[in-house]
C-alpha cells in the first residue's frame, strides 16, 4: 500500500487528470449511447412468469403492459355528456394512433364499453394495451401518451393515467437528496476537523466515486440487467461509504503529521494502516452484496452489481486520488492552531515529540485517562462504561429492542400506486378508480388457460361462472376466442387492493382450491399472472430463501472477524450486534411504512407492506457497515490486548481513541441515508429509513456502550482463541505493521499469544 501511496502522491497531477479522464470519458458515453436499465420483476420457475411467457408467445399483443386513461366530471356534469364524450374520444383516438400503443379500449365504444363507467357517471377509465412490456416500453412514447391525455383536462374534467409504465416514466433518478447529503457530510467533516481543506477531500473522493461507479453501471444495463432503481441505491450507498472510507486515511494522515512526519510518509503510512482497513471494509461490503447472487434472482443481481461497482470505485478513489490530492494540500489539511502548534514544536524543539505522547503529557490529570494517551469527551465516556458496563449494557439493549419491537408483525409484499405521492397522476388515477369501482380495479389478475381439447373451452366457461361466486371477486371477464385459438385469457377483478393481503388470499384460493376443481378430468390448464401475481411470487420467493440467506451472511461475518481477531468471543458479540441493528432497521420499516406513522409526511404515500427485496438489501448493506465499525473498535483494542495483555486497558483505550472518528463516520451516513427519505420514490425512502435510523443508534447504543460494555464484562475471554484452530487459521492483516509502543509488555499466558504478536497489526484511525 505504501508504494502505491507515494507513486500516486509523487505523481498526482498525472493521478488527478487520469480520474478526470475516466469521469469525462465514461459520462461522454453514457450521454451518446444512453442506459437499458430493466425493471423486470419475475421469477422462471414460477407460474405468474410462464403464463406471462406463454402469452407472449401465442398472444403477443395481449402480453404487451395494459394501463389506463381515469377522467372524472365535476360540478354537476356526466362522463356520457355530449361535449365530455368528444373530447375524451377524440383523445383516446390520437392516443391509438400514437407509436407503441396496439389498442385502446374505450367505454363509448358500445354496450360492453359501459362496465368501465362508474355508476354516478362521474367516473370512466380507457384501457391502454401497449406492445411491449412497461421496461421495455421508450420512455418518449410513454411521455407523448401522458401528455396528450393531459392536454383534454378543463376546469370540470379531471383525466389522470395509471399503470406501469406510467409509473416508469414519472420516475425522476436523484434529485437533491444526493446535494443534500453530502452539505450535511461537509458540515460534520468541518466539525470534526476545523479545517475547510479537510473536510472537503472527503466529499471530493467519495463524489469521484460514485460519479465512476454509477456511469459504469449505466453502461453495463446494456449486458446484464440492471434496475433503474440501481443508480440511487448505488448513490446513496458509495456516498456514505466512500466519505467514510476517506475519512479514516485523512484522519490518520493527520495524525502522521502532527507526529513530525513529512507529507510524503505520512500519506504512506496512512494508505499502509487505515488504507489496509479501508480495503477490508470496503471489500466486506461488496462480498455482502454480492451474496444476493445466492438468492438467484436477477432483479436484485443486477442491484447487487450496481452498488458493488460503486463501492469499489470509491475503495479505489480512497487510495489512489486521494493520495495525490493530499500532495496538492500539503499541511493546508490541518487546521490553523494545529500547524501553530507544529511549528512551535519544530522550533523550541529541534526534534520533534510524537504528537499522541505530548497530548497525554498535556492533557492527562491524575487518576484520569491512560498513560500515553490525551484526555478527551470520548475517553472520559470510555472509563464511565468501564466503570458501570452493566448498566449501561442493559440502557442499550432496551432501546435497541424497543425500536425494533414493530419487526414482528412485518409483512412483505409490493406497495401500489394507493402509496404513491398525492400530487402524482398515477396516485390519482389510483383514487379515482377505486372510488368509481372498487379498490380492486387497480390491480386484475389475469388468468391465462390452455385448452387444447374440444371440450375445454366449456371447462374454461364453467370456471369463469365459479370464480364469479367466489368471496373477494368483484368481476370476471374472459376475452373471446376465435375459432382454432386454444389459448384464452379471463380477468379477475378483486375487491380489495394489489397490496392487501385479501387479494394474496384470493390467489391461493384460485390456485390451489377453485381451477384445480375446473381442470379435473380435463386437459385444460389454467396460470394465474399480472402484475398483481407476479409481485406476490416474487415475495413468496424472496420471503423462502431470506433464512438461507441471512445464515450466509452470519456466517461470512463470523469467518472474517475470526481471521481477523483471533477470538470466537469477539465474532459472537459482533454477530449479536449485526442481528439487532437488523432488528432496529425492519422495526422502522413497519412503523413507517406498513403502519404509516408518517410516510405522506415524507412523500412516501400511505400504509402498505415493505417492499419483499427491501429487507435483502438491507441486511446486505448494513452487515458490510456494521462490519466496518466493529472492526475499527476492535482492532484498536487487540492492538493494545497484544501490547499489555490488560482487557480492561484494552476495551478502554480502543473504546476512546476510536470513538470520535466512528461517531463522525456514522453520523455521516445517518445524514447521506437520511437524506434520501425526501427523495419522493417510496422504495428509496425506505432504504433511507432503514439505514439511516440503523447506522445511527448502531454506533450510539453499540459501538458506544454495549460492545465495550459486555467486553469489560468477558474479560480475558475475550481473546481466547483454541489453539488447534488458530494453527489452522490463516492470519489476516487488517492493517500494517504496528508502531512500537515505548514500555509496553506483550501478551501472555494465552494460547495463541506468538499468533497474536505476529499479527498485531490493527491499529485504527
């Protein structure tokens, strides 16, 4: 690491301009050959994706997305009204006549027209049916629909449209959540370190990061695919994670030279010891993402991907730009009082004292902090949870609990237009149809029969008047066939919502009670699909393969951190940890979001399930951060465990070095997180939810308290590895080489003690 710190500092003009290059080259080619992002939802194996395959196939004009043009009279007037009627038809006609539309279905267009206006006869609804699939759909197509539909509003006709592709082209991708986070990061960075120079290569680094990662992945949307969703989430994850990243090596650059060290070796040393943890850190994050590829779905494969991507390039941003713009800083990165301070020192001194040894000289008093190292807010709060542990343990466990309590009664699923913001048209059209027709209407099933034989057509009728008399069914029609056609298509019109856990009902029914009935004796087979049952298979199998999936996590934690510490105690104690700041993030999930305590607020919409892929990528995402902070605590611990053999000492100069920078680090991704709650896309808002609130109570209830507090507890236990596996075991360095320590006395009496001391290398910004 070092190496390659001084080339790219010696060489940083060249290093600057190269990462320029690769920003302007690869937005160069995002703006001429564009993105494919692909939002397509669907599992092959299951029934709702074959019957959707099938009607492709044999019906393509009937596999194409459906939406809808929704327009409501006001002030006493009638959809059926002269003058209402032509405009709206003759909009529907240009609507018809646009490119990608096959057909509309009009409710003037005879008897069978009239079921799609409402029975005050304020309310109609035309059936768009598109060609392609909404992901698939160009969205100036779908935009030259919305806007000639919206061109026939007047002062008492209200026409909104529905549907997913509506839905997809409404979407707007970043925003000012992204400014907004990282004002907020800039503002903690200049806290922390009082000096504008400082506080900005952070931002700079993780803004270079991201801009690479995100541009790359648009470019690989049109290899593999990739969610149109996968840009934000990238963007909300680099930003945190690269600031972050860069803020340890700054922070121990710093340090290096308020300790006399020149700009050369200090960064050196910095990218050999917190360049080594960032390379760890960061790699834990994607090896977390990339585990979603075990679930086998290619909707979160392509996410996984995208967030992988960019948290690598902000790793490399972290050291390689980073070095380079610190040779441009020179000392500028420290504050004023501290270069005062470093020249007073040059001058009286002739040879500089190491900074940390004159800061304790300075600001130790007696009976207070740790020889050798300064005084501060954060090793005073250290001595007080080593002096209270237990107490204090259990303050942290109730909150932590507390928040996470709402976790039980979690329910998956996917949230519908019903949860959209209020000022959307795919939200009103939602509103109007379910107030002329029932909430059902925004979400039909489609049933897809094969009938091959000459008396399955009548089978196939015989079970549309069955389904008709079945509870929750608020209409069944089934398409006519022409003679030779052997497929059919029928839809079911719910009562209740796409979101309720009726209609989830009401498929099971259908599946496994009421068409196995209508197929006995029979060749007829009939599939239950639309979108509506796509998300609920989609949910099912997430919801089967998340234990799988959290055990792989667990367990990969546990490994790493056993190769790390040589300890089975300190994994344990990190896993526990992972496992509540999961608790904390799905607590808030529901009481936001599925219980609706405060979700218009945020622009989120109503009450409704969290959404099924949310909690996977969550849990991908935090155990990597959670990683990250546990091994910044503890390798400063087992550092100095391996120089005193001293727990106590350990957990309590660990826990007050440590503790600024980790808080700094966590508050700056509360605030990225956070930010991107008002990003106005529910499912964005979530993930902001979900980590923010997560991170934060992590490093103040965890980091803070209770993992120094139940290691002040275990004692020497802590350390004890056996020592049959430690032979086995591969050592794994976290950072470089140690610094001697004047007067400290190695570990002994464990089992792995000559282990320990080959690998005391953990020593952390």
């Amino acid at each position: 690491m070092s190496v390659i710190a001084r080339w790219c500092n010696k060489h940083r003009l060249v290093t600057v301009l190269v990462w320029l290059a690769l920003i302007v080259g690869l937005g160069a080619l995002t703006s001429s050959a564009g993105t494919k992002y692909n939002d397509t939802m669907s599992i092959p194996a299951s029934e709702s994706s074959q019957a959707l395959d099938l009607l492709k196939q044999s019906l393509p004009a009937s596999a194409g997305d459906s939406d809808q043009v929704v327009w409501h009279t006001v002030g006493g007037a009638k959809v059926t009204d002269p003058a209402v009627q032509q405009r709206m038809t003759d909009t529907l006609n240009q609507i018809a006549a646009s490119p990608g539309v096959a057909a509309v279905t009009s409710p003037y267009s005879g008897p069978r027209g009239a079921t799609q206006i409402s029975k005050d006869g304020t309310t109609a609804y035309a059936t768009i049916n598109f060609t392609q699939q909404a992901h698939d759909i160009p969205k100036a197509q779908t935009q030259h629909v919305i806007d000639v539909a919206q061109r026939a509003r007047s002062g008492n006709l209200q026409v909104e449209l529905g549907g997913q592709a509506i839905t997809e082209a409404e979407q707007k991708i970043g925003g000012a959540a992204d400014l907004i986070g990282v004002v907020a990061a800039l503002i903690v960075l200049g806290l922390v370190f009082r000096c504008f120079g400082a506080a900005v290569m952070p931002i700079l680094t993780g803004v270079a990061g991201v801009v690479t990662g995100i541009t790359g992945t648009g470019q690989l949307s049109h290899l593999i695919a990739i969610s149109s969703t996968a840009p934000t989430l990238a963007t909300l994850v680099g930003l945190g994670v690269g600031i972050d990243y860069a803020l340890f090596i700054v922070n121990r650059h710093r340090k290096g030279l308020m300790a006399g060290l020149s700009v050369e070796d200090s960064v050196a040393k910095a990218l050999n010891t917190s360049g080594r943890a960032v390379i760890f850190a960061g790699g834990t994050v994607v090896i977390a993402l990339l585990g979603m590829f075990a679930l086998g779905l290619s909707f979160l494969n392509g996410m996984a991907i995208g967030a992988a991507v960019t948290v690598s390039m902000t790793v490399l941003a972290a050291i390689t730009l980073l070095p380079a713009m610190l040779g441009f800083l020179k000392l500028r990165v420290l504050s004023k009082k501290q270069r005062r301070e470093l020249a007073a020192r040059q001058a009286g001194v002739g040879v500089l004292v190491p900074y940390a040894q004159a800061s304790g000289r300075r600001g130790s008093k007696a009976g207070s902090g740790t020889p050798g190292h300064p005084e501060t807010a954060f090793t005073r709060w250290a001595g007080k949870v080593e002096a209270r542990p237990l107490g204090k343990a259990l303050l942290a466990i109730g909150v932590m609990a507390l928040v996470a309590v709402p976790f039980f009664s979690i329910r998956l699923g996917n949230s519908d237009a019903g949860n959209d913001p209020k000022s959307t048209t795919t939200r009103q059209a939602y509103d109007l149809l379910a107030d002329g027709f029932g909430k059902g209407f925004n979400g039909p099933l489609t049933l897809v029969a094969q009938t091959p034989a000459g008396g399955d057509q009548q089978a196939l009728t015989t079970l549309v008047n069955t389904i008709k008399t079945v509870p929750d069914v608020a209409d069944v029609s089934a398409r006519p066939m022409q003679p030779g056609q052997t497929l059919g298509v029928v839809q079911v019109v719910p009562v209740s919502s796409p979101q309720d856990k009726a209609t989830t009902d009401l498929i099971d029914n259908l599946r496994h009670d009421v068409i196995p009935k209508a197929e006995t004796g029979t060749t007829l087979h009939v599939m239950v699909s639309g979108p509506t049952a796509i998300s609920n298979d989609f949910s099912h199998t997430l919801t089967s393969k998340l234990p799988l999936f959290v055990a792989i996590i667990v367990g990969l934690g546990c490994l790493l951190m056993i190769l790390a510490f040589r300890s089975l105690l300190v994994p344990l104690i990190g896993v526990a940890m992972n496992l509540l700041t999961m608790g904390v993030a799905f607590g808030s999930l529901v009481a936001v979001f599925q219980w609706g305590w405060g979700s218009e607020a945020l622009g989120a919409g109503g009450s409704g399930p969290v959404e099924a892929f949310v909690p996977v990528i969550v849990i991908s995402i935090l155990f990597g951060l959670s990683m990250d902070y546990q091994v910044f605590l503890i390798s400063r611990m087992h550092e100095e465990w391996s120089h005193s053999a001293d727990n106590h000492r350990s957990v309590r100069v660990g826990h007050g070095e440590t503790g600024q920078v980790i808080v700094a680090a966590g508050v700056i991704m509360t605030c990225v997180f956070g930010a991107f709650l008002f990003n106005g896309q529910r499912v964005i808002a979530e993930f902001g939810m979900a980590l923010a609130l997560a991170i934060l109570l992590d490093v103040l209830m965890l980091r803070l308290i209770l993992v120094p507090a139940l290691m002040h507890r275990f004692g020497r236990a802590n350390w004890w590895l056996p020592s049959w596996l430690d032979k086995v075991l591969p050592h794994m360095s976290v950072e470089g080489e140690p610094e001697p320590v004047p007067g400290a006395v190695p570990a002994q009496g464990g089992p792995h003690d000559e282990h320990e001391l080959a690998s005391a290398n953990h020593r952390i910004p």
